[in-house]
C-alpha cells in the first residue's frame, strides 16, 4: 500500500506561489489526496489484520490476493485523471468502478480465506457475513451509475463509505482484545 | 517487488480528455501494465514461498537472489520502452530477454536454495525438478527470436506463460498446507 | 517512512553543471534534506519503538496511527513548496504546521496505546509523560507565527527541535536494554 | 534500500527510438545502474545480516543506522549528476565521497552494535576487525583524489571494490550456517 501512497504524494502539484490564494487552489487535490489516503489506510489496515489472522493460504487466496492488489494500484491512476480533468462524470464512475473491483477482489480473498481456513476457524468468525464489506460495494455500484447524473453525487457516497469504514470497527477490536 | 509496480503506475500516462475515446486510447498500456503486474505478482509469491522454506542460505543463494532482483527491476525500463516505441520487434525482444533472465535468475535461485538446504529438505521436494520453470525460460527464448518474425507472437507466448503460471500450483499449495 | 524519503530524494534537483559553484547551489535543498531526513527518522525510530512495545492495539490506536501518517505524508509536499518558493513565510509557516500536526498525531498515538496498554503497561512506563513531545509541539506552534516575523528564525526552531530529538533518548535506550 | 534502488531505475531514461543504435546509447547508464545496484545490494545483505544478528541496540546504534542510510539515499542523486554532465571529474568524485562517508556510517554501524553487544557477542566475532570495510573505505577516499586525474580510474576503482564485495563473504556465510 505504501506504493500507492507514494505515488499518490508525488502526483500533488506544489501550489507555485507562497500566497493564501495559491495554497487554497491547491485545497480540492489535497482533498481528494485525504480521501484516497483514508480510503487505502482502511483496506490496508483490514487487509493486515485479516492475513495476520489466518492460518493457511492457498491458491484461490493468492488469487485473490492479486487481484485486489491490482484495482488498489490502479487507484493513484484515476485519481491522476480525475484532477487533471477536472471532476468531470466518466473519471468520477471510473474512480468508483476500481473502488468497487477493489472492494470485489476484498470480498473474495475473504471468502477464499474462510473456505481455506473452515467455518470454525477464528478468522471465519472475526469475518462473519461482511454485510459492511457487501453494502459498500453496492453504494460504489451506485456511485458509478450515478456519477453520470452528477459527479458530487458519487464523490459524496465515496467520502460516505469512508466515513462509515474509518469508525473503529468492532470485530476487529473484539478479535484483537 | 514494490518497486517495480510503484514505478509501472508511475509510468501509466493518464488519458488528458475525459471521454470513453481517451480511456480506450489507454487500453493497450493498460494491459500492458496488467500482463506485468501478473508477471511480477508471479515471482513475488513463488520467491516469497521458496524463501519461507528454506531453512539456510549462503553466499551463492545471495548471489543469485542480486541477480533474479536486479533483472526483475528492469522490467518497468523495458515497458517504458516498449510503450514509447509503440510495440516494435526490438523492444518487444528486449521484454523477453528480462524476463529470460529473471528466470535464469529464478532458477539459479532454485539451484542455489536446494544445494544449501540438501536434496532430503523440505524445500527440495516442495521445489522438484521445476519443469515448468525450465519451459517458461525455453519459450521466453523462443519469444526473443520470434518477436522479430512479429511481436505480436511474441506478446502472445508472454501472455501464455503468465496464465500458465496464474493457475494454482500444485506444488506450493500442498507444501503450504 | 521509506516513502516519505524516496519522494524527498527524487524532489532534489542535481545541478546542471559539474563545477563547485552548481554544487554550493544546490546547498540549502540538500541542508534541507537533511533536516528532513533526521526529523523522518527521528519520528520513524521512536515510532517503531512505541508498536514494538504495544501488546495490544485497539480502533483509537488504528485511528491515531492513521493521522499520524496522513501528517507525515505531506512533509515531501511541503518540502517541494518551500524549494520552489525560496523559503517565503507561509510555506515556512506551512511546514511548521504539518510538523505540529504530526506530533499531535505522535503524542494521539502515545495516549490511545496507553489507554489501550493499561497505565502499568510496559509501554506505558516507557512513554511516561512525553514532556519532550509536548515541548516539541508548544515549539512547533510558536515557529508557526514566527515564520511571519521571519522565516529563519522559524527554521532554526525547527533544527533545534530535530537536534533535541536526535541525541539518544534515555527512555528508549533503558526499555531497549 | 528499496527506495534507492526505485529512484535509480526512475532516473534511467529510455532509448526513444526502437533501433540497436538507440539501445546502445543507453549501456553507459545501465551499466552505471548495475554498479549502484550491486553496491547497494552488497550493503544491503550485509547490512540485513549484521542487525539480524544483533542481540541489543542503544542510541549510538541508530544515530550510526541513519547516518548511514541518509548517505545511501544520496546515492541515486549522485549517479543522476554524473549521468547528466556526462562523467566528468567533480561528479565522479561526489559518488565516490557519498560511498566512503556510507562506508563509515557502516564502520561506525559495526562499531556501535560491538560496543553495544560486547567483545563476546555472536555479532562481535562473526564482525571480527573488518579489514574488507576499512581497506575499501581507503580505497574509496582515494578514488576521490583520482577522480581529478581521470574519472575513469576512480570509476575503475568504485568496480574493482564491488567484485571484491561481491565475491561471497566467508564470514557471513559460516555465521548464517
């Protein structure tokens, strides 16, 4: 993850002044730099938590694995695109389409995991039914038709999920007590 | 291995309209840029594997992991490439000739781990007589010579190669489980 | 941390000539590297320390961990806007402000894994009050409204801040021990 | 170090044509590459090693970390300067000064974790006097010197150290075994 983050600090332009008025031009980049920062920071940490907690991998996980890794690298991608375009409607959808492939290829490394690792183990339980991880991927789902209607539109359901993501998620406090 | 991939996306040019004409404009470095990632994704949980079971190392294995990583490395330098000069025989050669190395590399790795660790190891039995390393580096060598002929054959056995390895492996699955 | 100095490294421009004179010219970005480099350090060392101490984390500690990062992330970002500017007051101030945030994230994190840790934890003990932590963040602050006055005397906080932290803490070295 | 090694294959610049002449061109800076690469892994696996086999560290132990790491991180600056001014005298001298002051900070490493782990410790003896390093370091501040008689014979000098280096390491091997 720290790849994208890097990537993502090097696509900020410097204001080129040492005014206000150029600091504050630059405030939608940072803005959007906020979200994805928080955006990678949640995947990132469930991601840890959930390879710490299993016991066995296989190939399906690594499968899995690879291509969530994919859609999470094409994030600095988009949002490359979505500035230098200016919000417009179809990198908006876009910058929801890899946010929920992402949120797919989370799904699946659960569920291979917890195939992997049986319905007894403790990362099946710490899993559960993921109802977080299912209605953020039909609010991205939304987000993309949406975007097409008004780009603000999908941007505000992308800072929702965050929102609802960045609160201290209980099963994994509980499982980590 | 996240060097390589940092740099790729740093490569991806981001289409400067935001229309579906631009996107698709982008797709073939897109692609590009997926085939590699698959590659590197390859290597990386083979050579992570293979590291993980090993229980010594010596100065030949160190040898040989330099020469595997630095040939991996050049793999953005040879998409770069390949990419700026719109998929010519010489650089679509050029790919096949790092990823040739890499797998001498790989091998070289394989040979200097199995030695260290002795033919009764774990690791020995785990890694057996890897044929399927020894065909990838015959048609990645057969790929140098026929991107010459078009590289668009060329491209078609780096494709094949990647899926062969994408299935899951027998081998590791069951050592790993 | 290792992005944070890989994107410094590559903001440095090198002189354009192979004489002395290029090279006195590219100085101040180097000196201010250099400050960088030991504050990134300095933040990075003691940051390790304190996870390595933890034996449990919680949501908060998640949480502050996160801000902390966002906050260090942007150093590179102000660091370019500094260079391109010339050392102006608001980029100085700018620079200060991230630097406060980032020790506001430090002691945040401090204070959830000690809440988290218990106040007879090992890690706790070793934290203490953070009194230099304080101290540093009450410095920071006021070297944001004296880049106003003058950008030097902003700067020199800054430094003297980074040599306070940089010779070897007690605390840490006895838990070390 | 994966920093050092990203920002290096950044920094070589593609061939723009896709002709032999073209590839040709490039071989002064990959072979300038290789040789970074092959320092910096030389490093790196020691480097790896020596605190692996440390049992304790103390405040002078990451004082001489970051001195060291900081001139590894100049590396990829260095090589940038000399690439772009075309091997001349100044530039040589720089890489070879940013070599030798690495070389101390892992002299000054090797002296700091000894005196922290005492003259009985594993690491002591498996570190021994480090006549290599020493040797090397002279051999380096002489370069430096050379480098106004000729740049080629200081960079004759930077390549005759890495073969040595990088003939495999008695001393580590049988320590590893």
């Amino acid at each position: 993850m720290a790849i994208i983050i890097t990537i993502m600090v090097l696509e900020i332009k410097t204001p080129h002044e040492a005014t206000w008025a150029a600091l504050l031009a630059s405030l939608p980049i940072l803005l959007t730099y906020l979200l994805s920062f928080v955006n990678v920071g949640i995947f990132w940490n469930n991601y840890h938590y959930m390879l710490h907690a299993a016991d066995k991998v296989d190939g399906a996980v690594l499968w899995a694995n690879l291509f969530l890794l994919f859609w999470m690298s094409l994030v600095p991608f988009v949002i490359r695109w979505l500035d230098e375009t200016g919000f417009q409607p179809l990198p908006t959808a876009a910058y929801g389409a890899v946010l929920a492939m992402a949120a797919i290829g989370y799904l699946l490394l659960e569920w291979a995991l917890v195939a992997c690792n049986g319905p007894q183990s403790k990362l099946a339980t710490a899993v559960g039914h993921d109802r977080k991880g299912l209605i953020s991927l039909a609010l991205y789902i939304a987000a993309i038709a949406l975007a097409f209607v008004h780009p603000w539109i999908a941007i505000a359901i992308y800072v929702a999920v965050s929102l609802a993501w960045f609160l201290p998620d209980r099963r994994i406090e509980s499982a980590r007590r």
